[in-house]
C-alpha cells in the first residue's frame, strides 16, 4: 500500500473448533497494525436481522447467538495530516438544489 493511503476491509468475528469466537477482528487490526497502518475508523454494519431468525435454531441450542453485524475496519498508512491534501472533502450540496 503507498504512504497516504486507506485499505478497507469489511470482516466479522469467527469461531473455532469448540464454538468460541478467536477475535479475527482484532486480530486483523493487529496485522494491520504491525504493518505499519494506523486504524482510522471502524465501522458497524448491519446485516438484515431475519437472516439471523433462519440460522438461529442452530446456534440457540448452544445458547450462542447470531450475529448481525459485520465490522468495516479503514486503516490508514502515511501521514494523517495529509489526508485533507489527498481526499479533499466533497461537495454535496449540489443534491439540495431543486
């Protein structure tokens, strides 16, 4: 990745063989991390709930739930003051015009 830019990645957490979660999602910030990437944001996104209703039978006989999530990390390599220099901040006001 060149210097002043932003990787995305959209991940959700998973489980191992005995059904416990590993923290893929920190896992995969460290990664990042020790790369030389700054985290930037992390953003929750919502995934239908009735998804879910359709898996939750299996899972609710553990007592584990559905997840209806998923996390979008946004890491960052280079200077954070040069950001404004590379992704000026956009103009949408023209979406209020009539």
């Amino acid at each position: 990745l060149n210097d002043n830019r932003f990787a995305v990645f959209v991940v959700g957490d998973i489980r191992d063989k005995n059904g416990v979660y590993r923290d893929f999602i920190s896992d995969t910030i460290k990664c990042f991390k020790d790369c030389g990437l700054k985290l930037y944001n992390n953003i929750i996104i919502s995934k239908p709930i009735g998804n879910a209703a359709l898996r939750a039978g299996k899972y609710m006989n553990n007592r584990k739930v559905c997840l209806v999530h998923e996390h979008m990390i946004v890491m960052y390599k280079g200077n954070l003051k040069k950001i404004n220099e590379n992704f000026p901040i956009l103009d949408f006001s023209y979406l209020n015009e009539e």
